[in-house]
C-alpha cells in the first residue's frame, strides 16, 4: 500500500493571490468626501450670508 502524501498548506505567498474588491470601499470614501464638501459648502454659505 502506498501512503498517499498530503500537501501542506499554502501560505498567503503561496499559490493565485486575489486581492479583495474595494468598490464598497471606495463608494463609501466617495459619500463621506460628498458629505465634507455640502457641510462646508453649507456653512460657508451660511457665514456669508450673515455678514
């Protein structure tokens, strides 16, 4: 009987390497940078309009 030899496992530096989708994440940058710029724009708008 021939022992059957098992593999070890592959390291993160081992074997494909997917790297993770960051569209959420970007989407997500892109909302809150939208957000920064309307508040400023808003108080900006709000400070100019009182003096």
């Amino acid at each position: 009987m021939k022992k059957e030899q098992s593999r070890p496992a592959a390291g993160p530096w081992e074997g494909e390497h997917q790297e993770p989708s960051l569209k959420g994440t970007f989407a997500a940058v892109m909302l809150l940078g939208l957000f920064l710029i309307l508040t400023w724009a808003g108080v900006f708008t709000l400070f100019m309009g009182r003096n």
